[in-house]
C-alpha cells in the first residue's frame, strides 16, 4: 500500500498490481503464487488463510494488502485500477470475487480486470457485461488479432509493440485501447516510442520518467 500511495503521490493515472487469491477465499494483491520471494514467509498464497498471510512482512513492515484495501484507495483518489487475475486456475471463483467488490464499490467503470488467461477472461465477460477486460498478450504474440471475451483493450508487451509497429493500428481498427507492459528493460526512448505509436497507455515500474519524459 505504501507503494501505491507513493504513485498517488506522484500523480499516477492508476496503478497496476497482481490478484491471488487465499485458502478463505480472499482477494490479495501479490505479484508470485507463493509468498516465498516477496515476504519473509513460506508456502502457497492458496493454502494460506487471510490471516496468516498478513501476519507475514512483505517489506519495511507492510503487510500484504488486500484486493479491498487497493480498491478503496484507488476509489478514494479517483484513479483507474489495473488488476492483473494472475494465475485464476488455481482460484476458482476468483472473477466473481473481485467483481462483486468492484460492484458493491461501484467501481467497474474505473478498472481493468487483465489476465493472460483467457478463460478467466471468458468468466468474467460471462458474469459482467459492463466490466473492461484487457486481454494480455506475451512474448510469443506478434499480433493482437484475438479478440478474447470482446476485450476492449488489448495489452501487448512493449517490446512487440515496437518490434511490430503495426499491432496498434491493428486494435485501434478493432476499436481497441492498447496499454503496454514492460519485462525487464525500460528507458525515456523505449516510452517516446510507444507514445509515437499512438499506444493509450504504458504500463511503467518508474511514473516519475515516464512523465518527465512525456511531459505529463
């Protein structure tokens, strides 16, 4: 959460963050399928309870926040919310989780529910007609052609998007947004380019650059 008030601080448009889920059935924000790397303690997020996993340290004393806890903030500061269903096999039930929390909060109009799985995107279509999915696209996809659950934004790795510059003309005619993600490498040129592309949105671990690079 210090994390995201940080970029609040900064004057983000969103944040973007990564969904598990826990044995009691739990929204959590967490970017590995295990708590191993991130905190200090072991095991499978799926086979810990709520309160065991924020019983553990995720850095400088944070707890591991809650799909809840990012929602209220982001509904609090007015900002979009980028949630990433991560690995949804392994939850099931996990779409109407977060969709019933964006509902009640009356907050679907201002997230994107992404994943790279497209059954989980299917799921979500199925339960939310309203909903904005982003349908993920890896290292492998050169094309965003596949159009999964009537995604209204396609998100392509930045890389792809620069090494086939014509993927975005491509979900523009699909009437498509296009926000792009980083793996690894970013630099100032990397986001000029993007931008020159006509990309909606780029998806960045450093806000602070990429605006001063943009001039936002």
């Amino acid at each position: 959460m210090a994390a995201f008030r940080n970029a609040l601080s900064i004057g983000v448009d969103g944040f973007e963050f990564d969904v598990q889920m826990t044995m009691d059935g739990e929204p959590v924000i967490l970017h590995d399928e295990t708590v191993d790397r991130t905190t200090n303690g072991r095991g499978a997020v799926r086979e810990l309870t709520l309160a065991e996993i924020r019983a553990l340290d995720a850095g400088r004393g944070e707890p591991v926040p809650t799909f809840q806890e990012a929602l209220d903030l982001a509904k609090s500061a007015g900002v979009w919310m980028l949630a990433e269903l991560k690995s949804p096999s392994l939850y099931p039930g996990i779409e109407a989780k977060v969709l019933k929390a964006l509902e009640a909060a009356n907050y679907l109009e201002r997230t994107l529910i992404m994943s790279f799985d497209w059954k989980s995107l299917a799921k979500v279509r199925a339960l939310s007609a309203a909903a904005n999915i982003g349908a993920l696209y890896d290292e492998k996809m050169l094309t965003v052609s596949a159009v999964p659950a009537g995604a209204q934004y396609a998100c392509p790795l930045a890389y792809l998007a620069l090494l086939n510059p014509f993927m975005t003309g491509q979900a523009h005619r699909q009437g498509r947004q296009v926000f792009t993600w980083f793996w690894g490498y970013e630099s100032p040129w990397l986001y000029l380019a993007l931008r020159a592309l006509g990309v909606d949105g780029i998806i960045a671990d450093d806000p602070i650059v990429v605006k001063r690079t943009l001039g936002r």
